[in-house]
C-alpha cells in the first residue's frame, strides 16, 4: 500500500474514532449524568430543550450549509406536534369510553372530525409524523427552487407560511383553537403523570437527538454535503456542471422538515401542550436564533447553540422576567455583528490558528569585515 493511501485510510480511522467518541461521552452525560444530577423539573425542561435541538440540527443543515434561510420551520414543527396530539387526545377519550376530546365536548362537538379519525391509529400516527413534514416540505421545495427562489425572498416566504398557519390554526375550533390542545393524561399507553415515564421520555428525546446528529454529520460529510457547500457558494457553476441546485435544496429543506416533525410530536408529550404561540413566527425565530449563536456552518453548533440558548433563557427568566429578551436581542446583534460562523466557529479558528506553522524569519545577510572587503570596495 502506497504510503499516500495509507495516510488518507488513517486520517478516516482517526475521524470516525473522533466521531464515536464524542457520541459516547454525549451518551454518558445525556444517559447518566443528567438524570443522575438533576430534578424531575429540570431533567423535563431539557428534553424540551432537546426538541428544540433537534430543529436546529435541520436548520444547520439547510441554512449552514444550503444557504436557505429557513425562518418557517416552525410550521413543520406544527404539522409533527398537532398529529401527535391529536392522537393523544384520541387515546385519552377513549380511556374515558367519550366519543370526542374532552375540549370538543365543550365546545359542543359531538362527532369526532373527518381530519381526525386516522389518527385514532398509533402506525397512521407514526408514518404521518414521518412522512407529512418532509412531503409537504418537498412539494413546497420543487415549486419554490424550481422558479431561483432564494435569497431573501424565500426567507420571507418560509416566515409568512409560519404566520399564516398560525393564523389559522388560532380560527379552528376542532382543533383547540387559540389554546391549542393541552391536558394529555397517556403516551401510548403509559401514564405521563408517573415520573418513571417523563424520565423514559427524556431517554427517547435523547436516543432521538444522537440519531439525528448521526444522519446529519452523514449527510453533511458525503459527496451530497458538498454538492450542498458548492450550492450555496456558486450556484451558477454547479449548474453548469450538470446538476440541478434546486433537487439538491429540495432534500435538505425536506430533510430539515423531517427533524422538525419530529421534534413537534415529541414535544406534545414532554411539554403536554401544542398552541399557535408555540409555532407561529417569533418561535421560528428562536429557533434561527440559537443556531446562529452556536455556528450554524458546524455539526454541534446549531445543537449546543439551541440547547445553550434556551436553557439561558430559561434561568435568565426566573432571575430578570424583563431583561432576557434584551439580553438575548444583544447576544445575537454581537454574535452576527462580530462572529458571523458563530461560537463554534471561534473555536474552529483557534484550532486553525494553532495549527499554522509560523512563517521563518527572514536571514540577515552576513556581515562583511572591513579587512575582507576588496581594495576598490575600502
């Protein structure tokens, strides 16, 4: 074996050794340490946060490195967190022998909804949750990308379906209207009031996370990541080069989608509600936010970003209710201002720098003796 080939086969032994091992010790802190550390309360509050990783890590991917400024992910979000509870809702009806929701008999319906009935099924449930976000995201994608959209334009389009569905998911009564749907009692058959069940729900946020981060880092690392790169930065010439851009966009916004749906139906049963506040236009931007913060162009970035974000806003709040908002407006004015690749990318730059050989000083010229120096030289 040539000794070229040999350095290359070690260099992908050596990342893929990196790789597994920040998985472990990601598994052993999220497995171990955080139930062993910390409460029911704050263990509960970071699987919520977790959820929001999880739309990160597709914002990272489609925005990072696809250039999509997606500030609409919140409606893929909605699609995966309504089908979840309106199943829950489902299922706790019929524990209690109801025809309907509890909510629906109040409101004076006495049928269940046509829109509802198919997620009465636990695998309807499951293969909608999986499939609805990253198909809608698909048709949206072709008939977006198709046309050169992008840029700002396809920024202001992606939010103003955010409002929209906020909009009216708030006029539908069958649906919760402007509450939502709240007040889960089952998660498929397990009593979310046992704690027992919240801290398995915590260890399904998790696995769930891991997973993504491990299609995501496939995805961004294969010869589809760097078509991706190529992408954003010319797109003109990969074009030229007999590719479409726009399907290359189309399976990372579908991919995006396809975490966010997730991270919504595994929201319901952490959180126990879903309302048009949680997915309208400023959860969109939270969500932006703390991928820009973390470094969007990196893996862990968007994810330590989220995570890190909300968890200061969370301990901000209970300290100064006012102030957060303008402490994290601040943070992020600094970070885009000043570190547009983020914190990650800081770090990124250290380790670039230390790596980087100084360049040699320039040699003097040796010093003549004046008694060396030739007769017509003195």
């Amino acid at each position: 074996m040539s000794e070229t080939r040999f350095s290359t086969r070690l260099g992908f032994l050596s990342g893929w050794r990196g790789t597994f091992a920040g998985f472990a010790v990601a598994a052993v802190l999220l497995f171990a340490v955080a139930p062993a550390l910390l409460s029911d309360f704050r263990l509960n509050l970071l699987a919520k946060f977790l959820c929001f990783a999880m739309v990160a890590a597709g914002i990272g991917l489609a925005w990072g490195r696809g250039g999509m400024l997606t500030l609409g992910q919140g409606v893929f979000f909605a699609i995966g967190a309504y089908i979840m509870a309106m199943h829950l809702k489902i299922a706790d009806a019929e524990l209690r022998h109801d025809d309907v929701p509890d909510f629906m008999q109040i409101a004076g319906i006495r049928e269940l909804p046509g829109y509802w009935q198919p997620f009465a099924s636990p695998i309807v449930t499951l293969v909608a949750i999986a499939v609805l976000p990253a198909a809608i995201a698909a048709l949206l994608g072709f008939g977006v990308f198709k046309r050169r959209v992008k840029g700002a334009y396809f920024a202001i389009l992606s939010q103003a379906l955010a409002a929209a569905l906020a909009i009216y998911l708030t006029g539908q009564q069958s649906i919760g209207g402007f509450t939502g749907l709240n007040r889960f009692r089952s998660f498929f058959g397990f009593n979310l009031s046992d704690p027992a069940n919240k801290q398995m729900l915590f260890f399904i946020a998790s696995a769930t996370l891991l997973l993504i981060v491990a299609i995501t880092r496939q995805l961004m690392y294969s010869r589809y990541g760097e078509l991706l790169v190529a992408v954003r930065d010319q797109e003109e010439r990969v074009r030229f080069l007999g590719y479409d851009p726009a399907n290359i966009k189309v399976v990372a916004f579908a991919v995006a989608a396809f975490f966010a749906g997730i991270a919504g139906a595994l929201f319901v049963p952490i959180v126990g509600i879903i309302s048009p506040a949680d997915i309208g236009v400023v959860p969109s931007i939270a969500f932006l936010i703390g991928v820009a913060i973390g470094g969007r162009a990196t893996l862990l970035g968007p994810v330590l970003g989220a995570i890190g974000v909300a968890w200061a806003q969370s301990a901000f709040s209970e300290r100064f209710p006012s102030g957060w908002i303008y402490l994290q407006g601040a943070l992020f004015i600094v970070v885009v201002g000043f570190f547009p690749a983020g914190i990650a990318g800081i770090w990124a730059l250290r380790k670039r720098l230390r790596r980087e050989p100084k360049p040699p000083a320039p040699e003097e010229p040796p010093v003549t003796e004046p008694e060396q120096l030739p007769v017509e030289a003195r």
